[in-house]
C-alpha cells in the first residue's frame, strides 16, 4: 500500500518525539535509581497511565484483534475475568511489600523474603521471558509494516526485494525503542506510555466507530455470527461449545486466578511501574486507576476482531498483498476466508494457503487489524492508525526493556558477576543490558512467526514462567512458614509441571514440535488457548503443592525477619487523610463492582 506525504509526516512526528523525550530526560538521569526506577518520584496518575500502557503492547492491540475474531466476545475475559481482580489484589495487599521493602525488583523481594538462590532461578526465567515478550512486539510491527508493503518502495530504490521488508522493520523499530530507553531509561518509557496510551484511544475509536457503522451496531454483528461470538459465557459449560475451546473450570481456574493473578502481581514489567510512584499511597493506587481504563478496552481492541469477520469477505485477491496467487489458491482462501470476514488465510513463502494437519487452511488473524486499517481509513487518518499502532509496540517492546535491564543489573550482573561496583558502573551496565536485551529480543522475533495468534504464545510463555511464580508469592507473603528451600523446589517444580504438560498435549490440527507433542501425545485440547491455561493450572498446583510439601520438613525463618514481608507480621499503613471512598479498598471495590456490571451484560 503507498502512504502519502501525509501519512509519513504523522509517523515521523510521533518517532521524532519519543526520541526527543529520550534525549530531554538524559541529563536528568544520573543515577542508578534514576534509571531504573524513575527516582521514584512519579505522580500516581501516571503511573496508572504507564502501568496499563505497558501491558498494552503489540500482544493488547494485535492478539486482543486477533483473539476476538478467533474466539468472539469470550476474549474479553482477559480483562474482566483475567485483569481486574488481580489489579484490586495487588493494589490492596501486595503493592504495601512490594513498596514498603524498598525492594528494587520482583527477585531482590524474593531474596529478601526467602533466599539468594530463589531470587537468581526468578530473574532468568523473568528475564527470559521479558525478551520473549519484546520479540512478540518487535513480530508484529514487522508483520504489519510487511502486510501494508509500507517499505515497499523505499526498499525498491535500493535495489533490495520487498520480502526484505520484514528484517528491516524489526531493525528499525529495534533502534528507536534503543534511543529513548538508553537515554533516559525507565522515566523516559513511563512518560512515552502514557502519550502512547492517548495515541492508541485517538487511533482506534475511529476505526470502532467506522466498523460498527458497517455492521450495523452491536445488533448486526449479533445478527451475522452465531449466539457463542457475541456472549462471554454462552456454552461455557463444555469446551466444545463455545470457540474459545475452554470451559468454566479452565477459564476461571487457568485464567482468572492462576494466569492474570501470576502476571498482575508478579510480573515486573508493569510492578516496576507503580514501584516508580512518588509514596506508598501512590504506588498502591496504581492499579486501581489503571483498572478503570482497562476494563473498557476490549470495546477498542477485541470489537475490532468480532466487526471483522462479521463483515462480508474479501477476495484473497483484494487484502493486501495477495495479488499474486494462483485462482486456484485464491478460491480454496475464498472459501476460508468466506466465514471470516476480512481474516486472510497465512501463507507460505511463495504465497500459497496453508493448511493444519485436518486440511483446513489456517488463517492468520494477526492481521485483522492491519486489513481493518486499509479497509477503513483513508489518507491521514490511515497515518494516525499506523501510528497508534507503532505506539503500542513501542509501549511493549519498551516495558519489556526496561524491566529486562532493571533484573539484569541488579538481580544478575550485580548479584552474581560485579558486587561492589561503583553506582555509575550500574548505571553504565543498565544502559549495555538495554542494547544487548533488545539483540535478543531480535532472535525472539523470529520465533513468533510460528503462530497464527501472538496471544497464544504470549499466554504459553507466562504459563511457563508466572503460574508458578504467583504460588510461591501467594504461599511467601500469606504464610510465615513458607521457606526458601521450598520456593525453590516449588518454582523448579511448576516450571518442569508446565514443560511435561505441554509436551504431553497438543491442540487439535496442530502438528507435534513448537506447539506440544514433543514427548507424545496423551490428550488433544480443543484450542491453543485451552492448553495454555491447563499448563498454567498444572505449573501453579505443582508448585503450590510442593513448596507447601518441603515447608512442612525445612525450617522457617525467625518472625522478626519476616517484618514488612509477611502480611500476618506487618502493621498496617495509615490511610492519611483520606475520605472513606478515596481509600484503596473502596476504589477496589468499586471497579470489581464495574467490571461486575460488564460480565453480566454481556454474559
């Protein structure tokens, strides 16, 4: 697709300025904690802004797309089933620790609440994943940049192929999340999160607003797929009946505690940002704020998925670089794409459909929202909507990158390779984790193009590594008996949990290797999905039982140690002068009360 003038001057603009943020914070970012932890002196709001921003990357706006137009409406219980309740939680009793230990990341709590050799196991699973995280970003950039054939002809000029296109986007947006994040580190990420969030509101209420037009409202959408896509809870009592393949127990179980509780509270990525709150209040308000804007994305992010495939197919011919098939490659993808709306089929590389093991030709819903943006916006706005979507892989690959460098330092290179180092030799090494994270993540880029949904490796990669992390935090901070010869056993042995479980089972019409199988095959899962969340079900349980098993034969640490991170030993803070309804538990109880609301609708 060819951009105008126009276009390109909105894109450049919004480049130009991330950098300069970049560029305006470095000589306020002289310190370690400076770079690390934004000095934590950062407004609540914000960080509320940067807190959702930064789970709001190329895996929020492309899998939650993606997601809805494979799965329908049931999607949107990765926020309210799979977000809220957990944001309440950590904001109400698990942020007081997180703060109040003046724990510098999620492994040196663990190191101070248990042990040195759990803390060093967290921060290279965490460590690792956060690089997987990025990559997933840095794919799906790519793979819109390739989709719209943005570089087409620049890459022309040069005499280069426009299959090139895809390397060169992962290296150019590789280079300006390195500029702003090496220049004014995890201030300069917070304070583009929350231009980013604006950006990615200002560029998908138009595309929403246009697309239900089209579809005649909600009630045409209802009207033009069956009763399953249009209610989160319709069918949910059999795995078989509804399309996210997933029934009550795995949902609520694998999603709603074991999955959203192992992110939300564990995860450093988005803890990193309300620990850079200027006050203990502050940082437990976080979440809370960032809750509300939460539970009404899935109107922007999942909506666009359900329009999609409720409006009338296109031609292969028609969607973005498809000219070249075959006719009869382009009927047997009319005929797939002929119940999927705008989702094309994914193709090999010399643009032939591929099928799954049952023959049925796999459609690559990672582009619905690239082809939902050339159906509808025209010149200009078409710019804004590349933009928003330029801003939310910068807010993922830029929060993963922060909080890689972040565990690096301190957790890693500090802990076990340089301990009495100068602090400007941290600061130094913050920056040099910063390049070498984003190399890495280059590789994990790679590794994602073997899925047709990011969102199903993106929950494959937090089954492995958060479900039972959240046992060893839940059992940690909730019961004083926990011990650190046990956390350690319990994470190794959910971990390993995860690894059999997945190796053991495969989704239907997938083949054994990247995907399951690779032990055998003892079970076949309804969906990508389904499997993910039993994988976390059984990473949590084995860890839980474990760490409890090994508590009950080791010895606990004395009470006095424990002060300030065991919630039975530590005083409550004062609430200061705020009213009844300011406090964190009323704020909490009121978005539970909203997100409440929303399920019930749309149940």
């Amino acid at each position: 697709m060819g951009l105008t003038s126009i276009d390109w001057l909105i894109m450049a603009v919004y480049s130009a300025f991330v950098i300069g943020i970049g560029v305006g914070l470095k000589r306020y970012t002289k310190t370690s904690s400076d770079f690390f932890l934004a000095g934590r002196s950062v407004p609540a709001w914000v960080c509320g802004l940067a807190f959702i921003s930064a789970n709001l990357g190329a895996q929020e706006v492309l899998g939650m797309a993606a997601s809805g137009a494979k799965y329908g409406i049931a999607t949107s219980h990765f926020y309210w089933i799979g977000a809220i309740p957990a944001m309440v939680f950590i904001g109400i009793f698990m942020m007081p620790f997180y703060y109040g230990s003046r724990a510098r990341s999620v492994p040196e709590y663990l190191r101070l609440r248990f042990d040195e050799k759990t803390r060093g196991l967290n921060a290279i699973s965490f460590a690792t994943m956060t690089i997987f995280s990025s990559g997933i970003s840095m794919y799906a950039m790519a793979k819109l940049i390739q989709t719209l054939h943005i570089l087409d002809a620049p890459l022309r000029a040069m005499g280069l192929p426009s299959s090139a296109s895809f390397h060169v986007s992962v290296v150019l947006s590789a280079l300006v999340v390195l500029a702003y994040v090496f220049l004014g580190g995890l201030t300069s990420a917070i304070y583009n999160e929350v231009l980013q969030f604006f950006l990615i509101v200002a560029g998908f209420l138009p595309l929403v607003l246009l697309g239900l037009r089209d579809a005649g409202g909600w009630s045409g959408i209802k009207a033009h797929l069956p009763p399953a896509y249009t209610h989160s809870w319709h069918g949910m009592a059999a795995a078989q009946t509804n399309p996210l393949g997933v029934e009550w127990l795995g949902l609520t179980m694998g999603l709603g505690f074991v999955l959203s509780f192992g992110y939300w509270c564990t995860d450093f990525l988005v803890v990193q940002r309300a620990m850079a709150a200027e006050s203990m209040m502050a940082a437990r308000r976080t979440p809370l704020i960032a809750a509300v804007p939460k539970m009404f994305f899935p109107f922007l992010v999942i909506l666009p998925g359900l329009i999609a495939i409720s409006l009338p197919a296109q031609r292969a011919s028609a969607l973005p670089g498809k000219s070249s098939w075959s006719a009869a490659d382009t009927t047997h993808a009319d005929a797939a794409i002929g119940t999927r709306g705008l989702i094309p089929p994914k193709t090999d590389d010399a643009g032939r459909p591929l099928v799954d093991a049952n023959g049925n030709v796999v459609l690559d819903y990672d582009l619905t929202i690239p082809n939902m943006l050339v159906h509808y916006f025209p010149t200009g706005i078409l710019g804004l909507g590349l933009t928003a979507l330029l801003a939310s892989f910068m807010s993922g690959m830029a929060g993963n990158v922060t909080a890689f460098n972040t565990v690096w330092t301190y957790d890693i290179y500090q802990a076990y390779l340089h301990k009495s180092a100068s602090d400007q030799h941290y600061l130094w090494m913050g920056r040099m984790a910063t390049v070498f994270g984003i190399a890495l993540s280059v590789g994990a880029a790679y590794a994602a193009t073997h899925y047709n949904n990011i969102m199903d490796f993106l929950q494959l990669v937090f089954a492995f590594v958060n479900a039972p992390l959240f046992a060893t935090f839940l059992l940690g901070m909730f019961w004083k008996r926990t011990t650190g010869h046990a956390a350690f056993a319990g994470l190794l042995a959910g971990t390993t949990a995860a690894a059999v479980h997945h190796g053991l089972t495969l989704p239907m019409g997938a083949t054994a290797g990247i995907k399951g199988g690779w032990l055998g095959i003892v079970h076949s899962y309804p969906s990508e999905m389904a499997q993910n969340f039993w994988t976390a079900i059984w990473a949590w349980s084995c860890c839980f039982v474990v760490t409890i098993l090994i508590s009950l034969l080791t010895t606990p640490r004395k009470d006095e140690e424990l002060v300030g991170l065991v919630y039975s030993l530590t005083r409550r803070a004062p609430e200061g002068d705020l009213h009844w309804y300011q406090t964190p538990a009323a704020l909490g109880v009121g978005v539970l009360g909203l997100a409440l609301i929303l399920n019930i609708v749309f149940r």
